[in-house]
C-alpha cells in the first residue's frame, strides 16, 4: 500500500516520527512524507495561492529523504496528489498530532485537515492526535507540551493500516484516531463530542491608537457525553471517529423547497 504521511506541526516534530516508525514495520506498506517546515497547528482547511511554495528535501534518521514545505497541510496533500513524490497516494496518514483534536476542535484542525484533503481526492484517509502529557483536551494547549508517549497509538494505527481492507470505512469517510495521553484502556466508536470555548477580549497593550487584544483562552471545556469522543479520550480510550466532508443539512432542503424564493428575484431584477 502506498502511503503519504504528513503533519501539521512540522516534519521535526516527534509524533511524525514514530507514526512513520510504526507504518515502515507494516508489510506491504510504501511511504512517503511530505510535511511543512514548522509548525501550522489550527491552519484548518488554509491553502497557499498567492505565492510559489518553497520545498526542502530533508534526510530522515534512517538515511530516506522526505520533503518539507512552506505552505499548508492540506497543500502537503495536493503535492503528493499533483506528483511530487513517485506513487499516487492509497491512504492518506496526518499525525500523530501533538495534542487532541476533539469535538469542535476538528474544524480548526490542520491534521483532520490534512486528512479531508484525501477524502476531497477519492483517498482514504486516517488523522491521529494524542492528548497532551498534562490531560489537556486542548489542541492549543497540546502544541506546548510532549504528549508521554506516542507509540501505543502509532501502533495501533499501523495494525489500522495493516488491516484496512477489514476496517469498516466508506467511500469518502476518514478516521479520526484521538489518544489519551496515559495507559490506553482500549479502542471504542464514538460520535463527536461538543466543545465549550472560553475565550475572552482581553486588551494586551495599547500603543498610537493601535490596540493589542488577546482572543484565545486557554481552558476550554466540553459537554460530558456519553458515547463522544472527549468522554472516551477522558476514560483511557482511543477514540475512532468516522467523518465525512457533506455538510448538507438534508432535512433542511424540505423546509426551504417550500419557500418562495423567486419572490425575492423582483426587487433584484428591477435594479438590473
């Protein structure tokens, strides 16, 4: 099987690493990494248009070369895609992110991002994460601390990949893999949970009639469900979430055929 594996955290970073370690002791598999140079944690679905982008070929600790870029996660997929590297991609592998990407979280996620690039492509697609060292359920706050230990999970996604011909996966649904930062109790399905976000307007300097705010705070919290992912990740579970990319509210198409929408077409036809 032929493997892109990229990140949104940066081709140096750890959980990239062992995510790759574990992928090359699976039989069969052939990979590739293509990454960015640094850090683009909550670049979300961000693409790069207004300018080239730049890519470095980077030696790996085992003497292979992998390539690392200026722009996005998700235009480390559209290399691959576009014949950077020497395969079209299988199965797309984004992670092992350096903090849980739950709920919420996902929207902003570079590594679900990353992952729904390949779903956009007609590739499967997997996005692993790992709750930081500190229990933070927190993608922000994930990016500052080394989770404990990435191995388990990237184990298990490698024995994921292994056997993906018997993982229930449809056409055009990926796998978001969230792992607890300490002993893993199992594995279990879940649905995504529902992110509570405390941020706040707080004025950080002022200076010549320019103002400096901070947004972001830094303890978000979460609905506690039963059956979602954050309850799985806060019990010592991997939580396996499918996702798909059709955000059509189907039931909502009814209630509007019903609405009169030509009715609006006169005022604007009139200033024509």
């Amino acid at each position: 099987m032929k493997v892109l594996l990229t990140n949104d955290d940066g081709i140096q970073a750890t959980g990239l690493h062992a995510m790759r370690r574990a992928l090359l002791e699976v039989p069969g598999v052939e990979l590739a990494v293509i990454a960015p140079d640094s850090n683009r944690s909550a670049t979300a679905r961000s693409i790069t248009t207004r300018s080239p982008l730049w890519v470095d070929e980077v030696e790996l600790d085992d003497g292979t070369i992998g390539y690392a870029t200026d722009g996005t996660p998700v235009d480390c997929v559209r290399f691959a895609a576009l014949g950077l590297i020497e395969f079209e991609p299988e199965l797309i592998v984004s992670g092992i992110n350096h903090g849980s990407n739950l709920g919420d979280d996902i929207t902003y996620s570079g590594t679900v991002a990353a992952a729904l690039e390949g779903i956009v492509l007609g590739v499967p697609a997997i996005a692993v994460s790992q709750q930081a060292d500190h229990g933070a359920m927190d993608f922000r706050i994930g990016r500052a601390w080394e989770p404990q230990n990435f191995a388990p999970v990237a184990a298990f996604v490698a024995r994921m990949v292994e056997e993906l011909s018997d993982v229930p996966m449809p056409k055009g649904t990926l796998l978001n893999v969230n792992a607890p930062a300490g002993g893993i109790a199992g594995a279990r399905a879940c649905r995504l949970g529902k992110r509570i976000y405390r941020d706040s307007l707080e004025l950080a300097e002022e200076q010549d009639g320019r103002r400096r705010y901070r947004i972001y705070g830094e303890s978000p919290g979460y609905h506690p469900e039963e059956g979602t992912d954050f309850a799985a990740v806060a019990d010592g579970w991997i939580a396996v979430t499918p996702l798909h990319f059709d955000l059509t509210d189907r039931a909502a198409i009814e209630g509007l055929s019903g609405f009169d929408f030509d009715r609006l077409l006169g005022p604007a036809a009139r200033e024509v």
